[in-house]
C-alpha cells in the first residue's frame, strides 16, 4: 500500500540535481525492493534542476507489493550539470562561419558546466603561447571586443586546451603534464603527470604544432587523448578527473596518432578525424572519420562519416556537450560545424544493418553500417551508384550517381586513348554535350576536358620545330600548332556552354555539393589553362574573342614596347558586366616584352561554387534570421602569364557586375587548390568601391576568379488568404481614405465662407496626405522606385508637418488677444513644404542610393537612412504634444477667469480633440508600417492596413462632419441646388457674398474699421462673426469633466507616440 505525498527536493541556486539511488522500503520486508523505473522516474522529473517536486504515487512509481505499506527512499548530490548522450552521430556539417583569423592554428572553445555564452580564444604559436582571451558572447568574438585576457604561468604546447567547470587545462611547453589554472582566481590551482605519454612533437597529429596531448570534453567528464610508446604510438585515452586530476581509466586504440588530423570524445565516445592537407600529394586520404572507440564496451569499429575539410588544415576540434556542436579552427577560418545524431533515446541500441530499399530506379540490399553499397547505375547510364549505410541508417544524401553516366562518355574516353587529335574529340565532346546530360556526365565531361588539355599539350610537343627542319617547314608546324589551339578553344567553349544551360542544371543538382564544387572548380582551372595554351602559340600579338550564351573568353598576346590603353573586358559591355586592369598594370607584368592574358566571364557557374565556407564581412543582414549568402553575379576569370593570381599589382584591378539582389554586397574572389579543386569565397584584398539598384563595382590587388555575394533574405510571407485579403483591405481602404481625402480638398478650398488659416492648414495636410497615399497605391512595386520613394518621403514628411502647423495654430487663436492683422499662410506654406523638401534634398545629396529597396518603394532600412524620416516625424510628433499641451492648458487657466461660451466651447474642444486623436492616428499608422516593412508580419501588415484607411475618413469626419460651419455650408449648398436648380458653383457665390457681408474686408487700409471691428470683436461678442475672430475672442471655458477627457486622449496620445518612437 503507497500513501500519495509530494517529494520535494533542492539544491543551491548554482547547482542541478543527480540522482545516484531509489529504492521503495516495506515494513515488514529485511530487503528493500530496488526499481530502476524509480531511478528513472526521478531522473526524468528532477535531473538538471535546481528544484523538483514528484508525487510518491502509484500512477509515478509500480507497486510491487500491493497492500503492504512501504516509504520511497532517494538520494541524490547536487552537481553543476548533467548531460545526456544525445545519440549515435550519423553526420557532420558544416553550419557556421565565424570569420578569417591572423593564425594559421589555435582552439576556441566555451565551458560546458557554465549557462553564460563566454568564449574562449587562444592562437597558438610555437614556443610563444601563454594567453587565453575571453568573450562574453559570439557577437563580441566575431567583432573581437574581448572581455578580459588570462596571462598564463606556463607556455603551451599544442592547440588541445579545454575550459571546464571554471577552469582551464592545458598541456604544459616541451612536457608530458597538465596543467589546471583557475579563471575565478588566476592562480595555477594544479598539475598532474600523464604517465608515458609522448610530448613535444614526438606523437602530434598530422598538421604537428606539438599536438601530442589532446584534451577533450564530452557528456562524461574530461579526458586527455594522446599516445604511448608502450602502445607503439597508437593513441591511448584516459579520463581524468577534472578536481583531483587523477587518471580513473586508460584504453589502448589500435588506430596510428600521427595518421589522425584530429580526434574528439562524445558520449565516452573516441571519434578521429582523417582529413586532406594543402600540402599533401595523395588526395586519396579523404575527409571523415574513419574510426571510433567505445570507452564502454572497450570495442573500436570503423566508419565513414565525411567530415567538412574546406580549408585544408584542421588545427583543433572541440566538442561541446551543452550545445552539441563541434568548435572547429581550420586554416586560419573559424568555424562550427553541426552534428548529426541518430536515436536521441540514449537507451536504445544502434541498429547494425541498413535495412533493404529502393531509391534513385536502384534496389539497396541490407548492408552492414559503415560500409558502402555498390549496385549497377539505373537503365540509361553506366556505371556503379554507391549508397553509404551509416551507423543503421542510409545516408540522408541519398545515394551517390556521380559515376552514373550516359554510354559517349565511354566512347570519349577510347578516344582519347587511342591518341586521336585533341581538337577533333573536343569537337565531339562539344556535340554531345548538347543533349541530355546525366548525372554522372557533369563530372565525366569536366574531366574529359582536362584530359584533353593535357593531350594537346603532348601533341604540340611533336609539333615543336626541330633543328633540322627548314623555315617554312617550322613555320608550317607553327602555323599548324596555333590553327589546333583555336580549334581546341572553340570547341570547349561550347562545352562550356552546354554544361551551364539551364536544362543541364538537373543533373548538377544531383550531384553532392561537394562533388558541385570540384567540378565547378576544375572547370575554372581547364579551361584558364587551355585558354594560356593558345595565348602562348599566337605567332604575333594578337586578340581572340569567342562569345556564346553563358561563357565569354579572351585570349590576348600584346606587346609591352608600344603605348597600351587600359584594358577592358568585355570590350562590348552591353551587359554592364566588366573588368578592367589600367595600362600601367599590364606594362608591369610584361615578360620579354610582351604579355599574355586569359579573360573569361561566366553565367550560371557561381550557383555550383559553393558559399558555404565564405570568408566575408556580413553586416545588416545579421539581423534578419533567415538569411544566406549567395553568388549573385557572374564570375569573372582575369589572369596575365599564367601565375598572376599570385602576384600583388600594384594598381588594383576593377570590375564592375551585375547582380540579381542588392543586400549586403560582398567582393569576393574564389581561392582554390589545384591539387584537390576545392575552394572557398574569400574577400581577402578585394573592397567595394559602389553599388547600386542594378551593379556593383569592386577593385582587388590581385587576378583570379571574381564575383560578388550577396545576403539573400527570405522573408516570411504570408499565406494566400492572408495575402489577399490584405490586397483587398489596401485597395477597398486607401480608395475609400483618397475618396474622403478629396471630398475635404473640395470643401476646403471651394467653399469660400470657411477661408482661414486653420483651413489652408487642414487643405494642405489633405492634400499632402492624398498625394503620399495615391503614390503609396500606385507606385509601391513599379520600376521608377528611387523616385517614388523619393516623393513618399517628400509628401508623408509634409504631411506631418502641416499636422504640427495645426498645433501651431491652436496655440496662436488661444494666445492672442486680438485677431492679427496679416496672414500667415505664406508663412505657413513655406514651413509645411519647405522643411520637407530641405530633408529630402540633404537627405538625397547625402545617399541617393538609399531611395527605393528591393522589396518596397521606399527607403533602406539596412542602413541609418531610415532616420531621414524617423528623426524628423518623431521630433515633429513631441514638438506637436508640446503645443497641444500649452493649449490645453491655457483653456484650464481661462476657465477659472473668463465667462463660459458654450458654442464658442464646443468648436475650440472638437478642434483640441480632433488635432490629438489625429497625432495618434498618424503616430501609430506609421509605427506599424515600419514594423510592417522591416518584419513583414501579418498582424502589423493588418494594423498599418487598417489604420492608413481610417486617415482619410477621420479628417473628413472630424473636420468636415462634425463642424457646425461646415455643416451649414453643405446644408446651404444641398437646399440650395435641389430646391431652387441653381448649380453649385451658384450656391458657392452666395455663401462668398453672404461671407462678405457679413465679414468686412480683413485686410482693409482703413483704420476706423479695423478699430470699429476690433472693438466689435472683443466687446459684443456676435456670433455670427467671422469663424476664427469669434472663436478666437471669445472667453470660453471648459466644465471639469470635459477638461478630463481631453487630458485623457493627450495622455494616450503621449503614450502612443512614445512607444511609436521606441519601436523606430
């Protein structure tokens, strides 16, 4: 029998729970009863956290012995963190790249027992190691503000440090002992001996740098991976106690340390690393890990998991058990790579077999894991398609068809084989490729070409003219030689081309994205080889052009002993796609008095250049959460005498593409190694000179394959309903808005009985408003952006400053005491479209560029130009709250001295709560359309939808509808044309001559009048009067209730308009 309690449990704040027993006790039982569904109920319910309440119930715990009473028994330590084994690793990835350092080598890591995102930093150098640099987050580390450094006791050997729980453990210079030095005190709080392990370069990993002691991290603690002359310098792992630092166990590996590139722990896990480095002559070493050791079972197996290997000299991998991510340092980059884990139920056991399936037109037998399937390629191709079953599972890449090829590709090969002329299979090469290309034929092509350049360069040895040879039989060979290289060069052009239509992009996506890459690479590198084959046998200077639908080249031999022009290429330049090296250039790099040039642009390659491992400066587009680099130019190959892209010039070389996005645009350049084609985008001596809607323009100091990448953001979007629906509410909303908008415009300026200067205010801010929206309907998406942007902001921007004019004047009516003499409608035009108009003009002077994005007519939010508008609208808003306020008050104080007008009252009150409830409107209307714009979600596309409609509606409510004047007028006007026939314009008339009956002439030169009516004004109070004068003489004051609701309305107004101001 089980009475239900609560269990509850706690640890110190800094401290997690770990069960380590649990047990159910009965009173009459001498054994208790131990159940491991007990150990795992708690685990789950308490393990990680500082608290835990579980309750000791049947439904939580089996009841072994019903009817019997019995308690529940637990013990548990409080510990800084436990981690779980996240599962089997399946896969490695690629996923982040922090940036380009000044070291070749070094580590970097972050404490896995600490919730903070602190990062540790430590370049190594040999024999001048001994800092370590903190960060306080990976924005810091990739901007490099560091926190604080840490000045080391002891120099360090290798890249194999760790931080753990606070403390960081290195490999102590030229010895064999490990040395602990506590962050928190920055002290050397220990130092233990790792008995019999190699040190000082005796034992390192591939890349050396003293490596021969590894520390790693994982879910079971820390350990240290190095090797033993007792093992013959095969690697041991030992862990290590991180407090004492003793050694609680030893395993021996069969696997060679000075073969392995790297090596880190998982889950007591041994994985290593076998990776291709830039000086390696055998590309067959491949890029995975090959090989792990089970701690546990003491059992090794080997594997094939590909393992990312970019930059070609991995220094350091780190694992980091609480983000489950790899800290890798490779070649100077800063990378993370992400894992790929099977089962993340830890207790289940890893399938050994890849089950049977059917995938790619090809039947997958049951295959062990680790090992790699072979079946015969699908009907249509030849070849062998491999399939890799990793660790119980097929690798979610699918199958591997890059040897899957159409059957010519066989029939080229024989060809070139039997020795046939290089020109003449290129020429079939050329028609094959025209058709249908298969998978496999991508990479059989790029190779083939290859080869062809390489047999030509055979046949044109016997081509060389010999000793005995007569001139015009040497000039026979000559001519002969240069006639083949044109052949030769026409036909891989052609090659090229088919290989980069749109209808071979099919089979390019079905390759892996590395084998993408090699072949885009050695593409590059061919045809750049064969293009100096034909420059070197021109038998004079001379120019070659040939152009088709996605590849230009040109292949030059010039004389440096005349005058040369700056060069451009494309010499058309039509497609404003263009590179150009200045005289002076070409001059420098002259050999013997002349120079040899390759230039080739391409269309299409850069999509299969791979951006994943770019080296760039990424700016605003960091803010955006869904973006991802591309290349979004074509690629541009310059080259002079065949090594300049290894030498600097001492003009910079500029070239100008177009792209497809203009967001963040990056000059960039593609680095590769000719031994393994593979490469990566480096912006490393190149910078961007302008860009614009269309192009960008960019210099670099030295000759390679050029292009730009560019942020490509996607946006979320809202569905189909959503989307239309927000169409409907646009159109429906701005027209019905413009339709009121115009109503008021005609109201305001043709009925002559309400001429003022409150009204030319009011005209004026519907006009602005009517001409913003009508351009904001009109002109959001068409190709004139710039300038509809430019007008926006021109028109919005005046309307918030009429709107303030109309504060203005409030203030001025409740002020004066007496009407004044001159107008100041001019004043008031040149303030309500000359402010505007002076920041646009500064605004435009400044950066013209920003006028206009790719996504609305409207201005850049990626940059401070935004703020042309922010600032003046916000300052506009406060200055606006200011004299609404001071009007407000100069109401309350009258009321306590002047006697009450109760017509006078109502207008002065509707026209205060009017301009406040307006400040709100268009405060918060373009609150949300900034929101709008720069996240694009539905609920604020709804709002600023919603609230842009009700501007035009609530002017013509408030100031049209709900003035008596101007009711009067459309009354007049409607008895006036239905009851006598007479036209409006007839009615108009009248209410003018009625005006001016009533009103005599305002700007009169006869000061007995101007006194007469001064004194009229002031003293008899008529209320039919002039509608400013009598309003604005008139003592009127507010009861207390309606004093309230006005400062109600201004105090949300305030409210609103300030949170409007922090979201800008």
């Amino acid at each position: 029998m089980m009475l239900i309690h609560s269990c509850d449990t706690r640890c110190p704040s800094s401290f997690s729970h770990l069960l380590t027993s649990g047990c159910l006790i009965g009173y009459t039982q001498t054994t208790p009863y131990l159940s491991g569904c007990i150990v795992l109920s708690f685990s789950l319910r308490c393990n990680n956290r500082t608290q835990c309440a579980v309750v000791a119930g049947p439904d939580v715990f089996p009841d072994p012995c019903p009817g019997t009473y019995k308690y529940l028994e637990v013990q548990y330590e409080c510990v800084p963190y436990i981690f779980l084994c996240p599962g089997v690793l399946r896969g490695v990835y690629q996923s982040e790249h922090l940036f380009e350092s000044d070291h070749q080598s070094g580590s970097w890591c972050k404490d896995p027992l600490q919730s903070s995102n602190k990062i540790y930093y430590m370049p190594w150098t040999p024999y001048r190691t001994d800092t370590l640099t903190e960060y306080s987050s990976k924005e810091d580390f990739i901007a490099g503000r560091p926190t604080t450094t840490y000045k080391l006791p002891h120099r360090v050997d290798g890249t194999g440090f760790v931080v753990y729980d606070g403390a960081l453990f290195f490999n102590k210079e030229r010895t064999r002992n490990i040395v602990k030095f506590d962050l928190r005190t920055r002290i050397k709080s220990g130092e233990a001996i790792i008995a019999n392990a190699n040190y000082h370069d005796t034992s390192p990993y591939r890349w050396g740098g003293k490596s021969d002691i590894d520390l790693a991290v994982d879910e079971n603690g820390l350990w240290v991976i190095y090797a033993t002359e007792q093992n013959n310098g095969r690697i041991v792992v030992s862990q290590l106690n991180p407090y004492t630092l003793r050694v609680e166990g030893s395993w021996d590996t069969s696997y060679d340390k000075r073969s392995a590139s790297n090596a880190f722990m998982i889950c007591g896990i041994l994985y290593v690393v076998k990776s291709v480095y830039e000086d390696d002559d055998n590309e067959a070493l491949g890029n995975k890990i090959d090989y792990m050791y089970n701690t546990e079972k003491s059992r090794e197996t080997h594997l094939s998991i590909p393992f990312p290997n970019s930059y070609q000299y991995i220094a350091a991998v780190d694992y980091n058990p609480r983000d489950n991510l790899l800290y890798v340092w490779n070649n100077y980059h800063v990378v993370i790579y992400s894992l790929d884990f099977g089962n993340n139920d830890n207790r289940l056991v890893a399938v050994d077999y890849c089950a049977p399936r059917l995938t790619a037109e090809i039947s997958w037998p049951r295959t062990h894991q680790g090992q790699v399937a072979k079946q015969p390629c699908p009907p249509g191709t030849i070849g062998v398609a491999t399939f890799n079953c990793l660790l119980g599972n097929w690798d979610p890449k699918g199958p591997d068809l890059s040897n899957c090829t159409s059957p010519w590709t066989n029939h080229i090969t024989q060809r070139m084989r039997s020795g046939e002329t290089a020109a003449i299979v290129a020429r079939e090469l050329a028609e094959q490729t025209k058709g249908e290309l298969r998978p496999g034929d991508v990479p059989s092509t790029v190779k083939a070409m290859a080869q062809l350049v390489e047999l030509l360069d055979v046949q044109l040895r016997n081509l060389t003219p010999g000793g005995k040879d007569t001139a015009a039989r040497s000039l026979n060979k000559l001519q002969k030689r240069e006639r083949s290289c044109r052949f030769f060069i026409q036909a891989m052009v052609e090659t090229v081309n088919n290989l980069l239509q749109v209808r071979s992009e099919t089979a390019w996506r079905e390759l892996s994205v590395a084998e993408q890459l090699r072949c885009a690479t050695m593409l590059l590198d061919t045809v750049e080889t064969g293009a100096f084959m034909l420059a070197d046998n021109l038998l004079k200077t001379d120019t070659i052009q040939e152009s088709t639908d996605n590849i230009q080249l040109e292949v030059a031999r010039l004389s440096t002993d005349v005058n040369l022009a700056d060069l451009s290429f494309p010499q058309s330049g039509l497609t404003g796609n263009s590179i150009h090296l200045s005289a002076n250039t070409l001059k420098q790099q002259g050999r013997n008095g002349e120079i040899r040039m390759a230039l080739v642009l391409y269309k299409n390659l850069g999509q299969y250049l791979s951006t994943e491992n770019a080296s760039v400066r990424l700016g605003s587009e960091a803010a955006y959460p869904n973006y991802s680099l591309i290349v979004n130019s074509p690629v541009i190959t310059a080259a002079i005498n065949k090594d300049s892209n290894k030498v600097y010039l001492s003009e910079p070389v500029v070239f100008t593409v177009k792209h497809i996005q203009n967001f963040n645009p990056n000059c960039s350049f593609w680095s590769y190694s000719k031994r393994t084609m593979t490469g990566y985008w480096s912006t490393q001596d190149c910078r961007l000179l302008g860009t614009n809607r269309t192009h960008t323009s960019c210099s670099c100091t030295h000759l390679t394959n050029f292009a730009v990448l560019m942020a490509h953001v996607e946006f979320n979007k809202p569905g189909q309903v959503n989307e239309l629906l927000l169409d409907v509410i646009t159109w429906v909303g701005i027209l019905l808005s413009l339709v009121c908008l115009l109503i008021c415009i005609f109201t305001f300026c043709f009925f002559r009985g309400l001429q003022s200067d409150r009204n030319t205010i009011h005209k004026n801010l519907c006009i602005s408003l009517f001409i913003a929206e009508t351009l904001f309907l009109t002109g959001i998406n068409r190709i004139v952006c710039a300038v509809f942007a430019a007008l926006l902001h021109f028109f919005f921007l005046a309307a918030f400053t009429w709107m303030f004019l109309e504060g203005v004047q409030l203030y001025i009516m409740l002020v004066e005491v007496f009407e004044s003499e001159y107008s100041r409608t001019k004043y008031f035009y040149l303030t309500g479209y000359g402010v505007p108009a002076v920041i646009v003009a500064v605004s435009a002077a400044v950066d013209y560029r920003s006028y206009g994005t790719e996504r609305v007519c409207w201005l850049r939010l990626d940059t401070y130009f935004i703020w042309s508008f922010i600032g003046p609208a916000t300052l506009i808003i406060m200055l606006n709250v200011i004299f609404l306020g001071i009007a407000l008050y100069k109401m309350f104080h009258h009321t306590a001295i002047l006697k009450p007008d109760s017509g006078c009252l109502d207008n002065i009150k509707s026209w205060v709560i009017g301009a406040i409830a307006l400040l709100c409107l268009l405060g918060l209307t373009w609150a949300f359309g900034l929101m709008y714009i720069n996240e694009s979600t539905v609920i604020m596309a709804y709002l600023f939808t919603i609230f842009n409609s009700l501007q035009g509606m609530f002017i013509f409510i408030f100031h049209c509808i709900l003035q008596k004047k101007v009711r009067k007028e459309y009354g007049r006007c409607l008895r006036t044309h239905c009851c006598s026939g007479k036209s409006v314009e007839s009615t108009i008339s009248t209410s003018t001559k009625t005006s001016t009956a009533r009103t005599p002439g305002r700007y009169s030169t006869n000061s007995q009048s101007r006194i007469r009516r001064m004194w009229n004004d002031t003293v008899r109070k008529q209320s039919e009067s002039s509608f400013i004068t009598a309003d604005m003489n008139s003592s009127a004051t507010l009861n207390r209730d309606e004093m309230v609701n006005i400062n109600r309305i201004l105090l949300v107004c305030v409210i609103s308009n300030q949170a409007a101001i922090l979201l800008f």
